[in-house]
C-alpha cells in the first residue's frame, strides 16, 4: 500500500521519488496524478532498479481503466514495462553493481524513479543497448516471440497473417519473422499503414476489407497460411480464419474492435481449424525462469544489434503524464509515447 510524503510533517524529510499513482480506476488522464513516494529499500534477495524510461501501452490504459485482465490493487503505480540502472542491492544479493543496465521481468509499477524487484527476476542488458529501446522490451518483443511459436513450429518459408499490422506487436511480429525465415501477410485499418508494414519487412500488406481476402487468396494459393495472430476480433477475425490452410490455428491476443469472434461451424468441421489465446502475462507467470530468461536474452540481443526495434512517436517526462496518456490513447500516433523518468541528479 503506498502513502505519499509529505516533507511538511513530523519524519517528512524521508527521500522521497515522483511515481504516477492512481487511487481508483478510470479514464487515465482523469484518475493518475504525480506525487511523491517514499525511496523504496531492497530487502534481502532484492535489487533497487533507478528507471530511466517506461512506456505507455494499451494495455496500461485498460488496466487504469479497470478492464485489463489483472485488476489494481488500489492504490497502486502503474507501468508494465521499462528500464533503468541497478541502484543498490539488498542482504544476500551478489553479481549486481550499481549502475548496471538492466530490465525488470516480472515487475510492474514501472511508472515511477525507483523499483523494487526479486534480483532473479532481472535481466542485465547488453553493452549498447538504447535505453529507451530497452524500456518496451518485456511486452512486445516477448508477445511476437510467443505468438509466432503458439501453434507449434513452422517450416521456413511458411506464410503467417495478422491484422492489426500497424500496432507496436505486429511491428515485432514483421521483424522476428523475418529473422526466422517466414513470410508474413498484414492487414491493417489505414492505407498509410501498408508502406510502414512493407518498409519493417512485410513481404504484403493490405486494408483490412472484404478485398483483402481474394488478394491474400492469390498470393498464398500454393503454400496457404497455417497461423493467423488476430489483436482485434469481429469480421477481421474471420477474414483470417477464412484465409487459413485447412488445420491452421487462429491465436488471439487482443481484441481492439471490442467485438467477439464469429465463427461458422463449416471452418471447424470442414477445415478443423484450432482457435486458441494467448496471454504474455500468463507465460511469465508459469514458465520456468531459464526459459524466460532464455526468450529475454536474445531478445535484448536483437535489439542492441539493432536488429529489432520499435518506433517512438514521443518521449514526455514523467510530470506530463497526462499528456502521455492522452497521447498514447489517439489511433495515428506513429509510435509508442514512452516516460522519461529524470532525477534530481541528472
């Protein structure tokens, strides 16, 4: 449970650090407000991490709003994702020196100076690795990774589809395709979208429509697709499930146009189509940690060889959070909105 500080009162002079806070769900710019928090201290086993950048997902917006699949813990700091520098390290913590880059795992509360977090849930990051790069790499990275091994393995060659081609996973989706040798189909909302989509390594990209279907048709006929990643539901969704070879596998992980997938018997019967959904957070909680550690490592190698990366529209300090947010929640903002969390000493 956190109290704020307040350097006025009796034992006001604790260190404090700037963390965005909500005390009730609901529209973000409305409910998050910054204030001053007691410097947390890492107990035994634990490392403080100073954070130096955190981005703003949709799916920190759904969960300030209460929608997300995990509700808060009032009141409680929000921020899946970022990255910093080791600060200090409690009793029985070795292999950890200040000033160390790394990137919290399985911590949330990202949205603030200081983090604290178990040190075998850290990583340490790569010499060189931008730091702001570095900040989206638990969610995004780590969701195209699972995606694209959902269904089982895929032979080199293998054509895979997804909508929602303009968004920051389908983005890693393109580049962790094509380092696996697979050809990738997006379909996407804005025909500006389709050169974004070609340009990261898209090997076709159309308008998510009616005429899409007949195109993708022809351009998968001999070698038809045998995974779809669906983030947005609805007709969209069908148009992937009707594209499928017979026996793919439709995965879920989003559902943007908050409607529920529509599926005809005939796909199920006469094609035997899998449907499945997948959950990064679910992963992290129940994979062995050599695994996750494994997945994140190269991962962090890709990216500090340049090799994976995500547009930023925008970088914000953490006291214009409301601006960030309302940034973060418009539909053509050309990358992710991404906190820069300044100390007192920078």
């Amino acid at each position: 449970m956190w109290e704020t500080v307040d350097p006025a009162a009796p034992g006001g002079t604790m260190v404090p650090m700037r963390a965005a806070i909500i005390h009730r769900t609901g529209p973000p710019v409305e409910c998050l407000e910054v204030t001053d928090l007691p410097l947390p201290q890492p107990g035994p086993g634990e490392v403080r991490l100073r954070l130096t950048h955190a981005p703003v997902n949709p799916a920190d917006l759904n969960f300030i709003e209460g929608s997300y699949g995990r509700k808060p813990d009032l009141p409680c700091v929000p921020g899946m994702e970022g990255a910093g520098v080791v600060d200090a390290a409690g009793p029985g913590v070795s292999g950890w020196d200040p000033g160390t880059p790394a990137v919290p795992l399985r911590a949330g509360e990202c949205w603030a100076e200081y983090l604290i977090c178990r040190a075998s849930d850290l990583l340490a990051l790569p010499a060189g690795c931008d730091p702001v790069q570095a900040s989206m790499l638990r969610v995004n990275p780590a969701t195209a990774h699972g995606l694209l091994r959902a269904a089982g393995p895929l032979p080199p060659g293998a054509w895979v589809l997804q909508n929602a081609g303009s968004s920051a996973c389908a983005h890693c989706v393109i580049q962790l395709a094509n380092l696996m040798g697979l050809r990738i189909v997006c379909l996407v909302r804005r025909t500006e979208s389709i050169e974004e989509c070609l340009a990261l390594g898209a090997d076709a990209a159309f308008t998510d429509d009616t005429e899409a279907v007949p195109k993708v048709r022809e351009l998968t006929d001999e070698s038809p697709s045998m995974l779809a990643l669906n983030a947005v539901g609805g007709d969209s969704a069908l148009r992937l499930m009707n594209l499928l070879g017979p026996g793919g596998s439709l995965v879920t992980y989003g559902a943007m146009a908050r409607k529920p997938l529509k599926v005809p018997n005939g796909l199920l019967i006469f094609k035997g189509l899998t449907l499945r959904g997948y959950w990064m957070s679910r992963w992290l909680e129940t994979a062995p940690l050599e695994e996750i550690h494994a997945v994140y490592t190269e991962l962090a190698a890709l990216t500090a060889a340049g090799l994976l990366r995500q547009p930023v529209a925008a970088v914000y300090p953490l006291q214009d959070i409301k601006t960030a947010v309302t940034h973060a929640a418009g539909n053509a903002r050309g990358g992710k909105v991404v906190l820069a969390l300044k100390h007192a000493a920078d």
